[in-house]
C-alpha cells in the first residue's frame, strides 16, 4: 500500500518539475530571460 503511494507522490512531482520547466521555456522565449529574473525578484524580494 505504502508502495503506491510514493509512486504516486514521485509521479506528481516529476509532473510538476517538467510542467515548471516548460512554462520556464514558454515565458522565456516569449520574453527573454530578463522576464523570469523581474518574476523571480518580484515574488522572493
């Protein structure tokens, strides 16, 4: 039982890594990477 439960929980996250990554791709290549470095500064300053 145990055993589905962190397959489901390493599938979730290896989901949620590859989705920021994309998104990452997505607002950087419409943007430029000076956009991702505002967003960063923004939400952690």
């Amino acid at each position: 039982m145990t055993a589905g439960w962190r397959s489901l929980l390493l599938w979730s996250a290896v989901a949620t890594i590859v989705a920021l990554i994309g998104v990452s791709f997505v607002l950087w290549g419409l943007n430029g990477p000076a956009y991702l470095i505002d967003l960063f500064e923004a939400y952690c300053t």
